[in-house]
C-alpha cells in the first residue's frame, strides 16, 4: 500500500492552511476485482475442451474460404466462357459468391477486432439451412415410413436421379439415404453453431470484462499535489474573542 505523509501549517497571521501530499501514487480501481477473465474455461471451447472455440472458428472460416474461392473461379469461369452460360446457374453461383464472401469476411473482422456481433449474420444463416434441413428430414422419414412416393419422385427426379417407376426398389433406397445424409447435415449444421456461440460468448464476454475494468479504473494523475484550505481571519479568532468575552464578564462580577 502507498503511504502518505501529510504535513499541515497553521498561520495566526494570514489564516491559511496547508497540507501537502507526498508519495502519492494512484489507485487504480474502486474496489476490489475478485477473478480475472479467464479465456480458458471450458465453456470457451469445443470438440470436447480440447480446442479453443477462437481456433475452431479460424477453421471455419479456412473452409468457407476455399468454398468461396471456388464459387468465384466458377464466377469467373462462367463470364470468360465463349459458349452461352446458362443465366440460371450463372446468377445462382454469384449470390452464392456474394453470401460467402460477405458472411467469410464478417467472421474475419470479427475475429481481428474481436466484436461478437459480427458473429451473428453467419449464425443466421447456419440456423436458416438448420430449419431447411430439418424440413427435409422430416419430409424424407415421413415418404420413407409412409410411401409417400409420388412427391420423393418429383425431388429426386429435380436433382437428377432417374426414377422409372413408383415401384422402384431404388426409391426406397434413396429415401433411406436422403433421411440419414439430412440427420448428418443437421449434426453438422448443430456443431458448427455451438463452435462459434462459443466463440461470440468469448468475446461477448472478454468485452465486457475490458469495459468493466475501464469504468472502475479512476484518474492515474491525482488532481492536485497541494490541498489549500483558507479560514479567514475572524473565524480563527472567534474562541480567543469568546474567552476574552468570558473574562470581562468574570472581572466585572467581581466588581459587583
């Protein structure tokens, strides 16, 4: 602890006081921070505790890069090509260039400015394909419990498969296959999610530990060295005039 040594001058004649302080040194906070942040703790990581979540979302973030260096060489590749590029796949490869790239980037400002809310747009977007795919789950176990086969003909035929007849052995093959690879998807979808809300209550709540720290921190510099009390005069005086009072009064009952 600093120690302080005050040094006090009384004058009769001007009435002033002084008091000086001397190995002064500042205080750094008002009360007492009981923990520090500790940016260890399990709930700040995943697979298992063994990976930081700020790790985890680095990795996230390499993988969203190579996909979407990949949707921007078929970007380019598409409006290179000398042969008429369909307008349908060309248009849908830009928005997803265009989402990839903004939702990569937000995650990378996030991570070097370490702002949490930048977190959220990817967050939205994992819990939109989330919904997406827990409706073709459940889309896909109901044709494959129930036969619903004339809609899983129409979807698998749209995504290529070739479908000879409502009978087809290979179509409750592929309904099967459809509700397993959604059930993965949506694993995956649930995992990716809780590394990067692990991530953003890192930083949600580094953030906040740094701002708490901030507003208990008080002025490094005191405000003044010298404390100057001034007392005028007559106050000083005001018991020397009461017992001077006292003894004319004492004088004159002596006189009586």
């Amino acid at each position: 602890m600093s120690q302080i040594e005050v040094k006090s001058e009384d004058s009769e004649e001007t009435g002033d006081v002084s008091i000086y302080e001397e190995d002064v040194r500042p205080f750094r906070g008002y009360g007492a921070v009981q923990n520090a942040f500790d940016g260890d703790h399990p709930r700040y990581k995943c697979c298992c505790g063994h990976i930081h979540a700020v790790t985890g979302v680095q990795i996230i973030v390499a993988l969203l890069s190579i996909t979407v260096f990949f949707d921007m060489w078929q970007v380019v590749g598409g409006a290179a090509a000398t042969t008429q590029f369909d307008r349908y796949d060309m248009a849908s490869v830009c928005i997803r260039f265009a989402i990839g790239a903004g939702i990569t980037g937000s995650i990378v400002v996030s991570l070097l400015t370490e702002r949490p809310v930048l977190l959220i747009p990817y967050l939205l977007l994992q819990g939109a394909g989330l919904a997406a795919g827990m409706v073709f789950f459940v889309a896909f176990l109901y044709i494959s419990l129930f036969g619903d086969r004339s809609t899983a003909i129409s979807f698998l035929r749209s995504n290529g498969h070739s479908i000879d007849s409502p009978d087809d052995a290979q179509l409750s093959y592929v309904s099967w296959l459809m509700v397993v690879s959604f059930a993965i998807i949506i694993l995956l979808q649930v995992w990716l999610m809780s590394i990067v809300i692990a991530c953003w209550r890192y930083l949600r709540d580094k953030r906040a530990f740094a701002k708490g720290i901030e507003e208990l921190e008080v002025p490094s510099r005191p405000i003044s060295n010298t404390l100057r009390t001034s007392r005028s005069v007559e106050t000083l005086d005001c018991p020397k005039q009461k017992s001077r009072a006292v003894r004319a009064v004492s004088v004159s009952l002596d006189y009586v």
